[in-house]
C-alpha cells in the first residue's frame, strides 16, 4: 500500500469517526445545546442525524480496499460546507 493511500484511508476513518462523534452529540444533546446557542432542538436533532449518517458512509467507504477519488473529493466539500 502507498504511503498517500495509508494517509487518506487513516484520513477518512478518523474524519468518520469524528462525525458520528460529533452527530451523536447533537443528537443527544439537542436540548442543552439548543440553549447555549439559540436554535432550535429540532433543528438540532436534524443536523445531528445528518452528520452521523454521513459519518458512517466515510467510515465505511474508508473501510473498503479501493477508495474512489471521487468520494475522496466529495468529502473534502462536505467537510467544508
């Protein structure tokens, strides 16, 4: 394996692995969260789930043995966004 191909696998698993973290959070914590920023838990809880399901996608793609550029470069935008 090659040493850019060991690092955008490792990329995308930590990078999965934050996500669902971090949905996991706002899920749960919606209320709380909610408060301290002024917004609603609802919304909250939405974005929460948004950003697990797209955790899990980057931490299975990072799990398979080829990677696709194409989703590579896909998750670089949406990290972005």
């Amino acid at each position: 394996m090659e040493r850019s191909d060991t690092l955008l696998r490792r990329s995308l698993l930590v990078n999965g692995v934050f996500s669902i973290s971090t949905g996991l959070i706002a899920f749960l914590f919606a209320d709380a969260i909610s408060e301290f920023m002024s917004i609603e838990a609802l919304v909250l809880r939405f974005i929460g789930v948004a950003v697990l399901v797209f955790g899990l996608a980057v931490y299975w793609f990072s799990r398979h043995e080829t990677i696709e550029r194409g989703f590579a470069v896909f998750t670089t935008v949406a990290d972005l966004a």
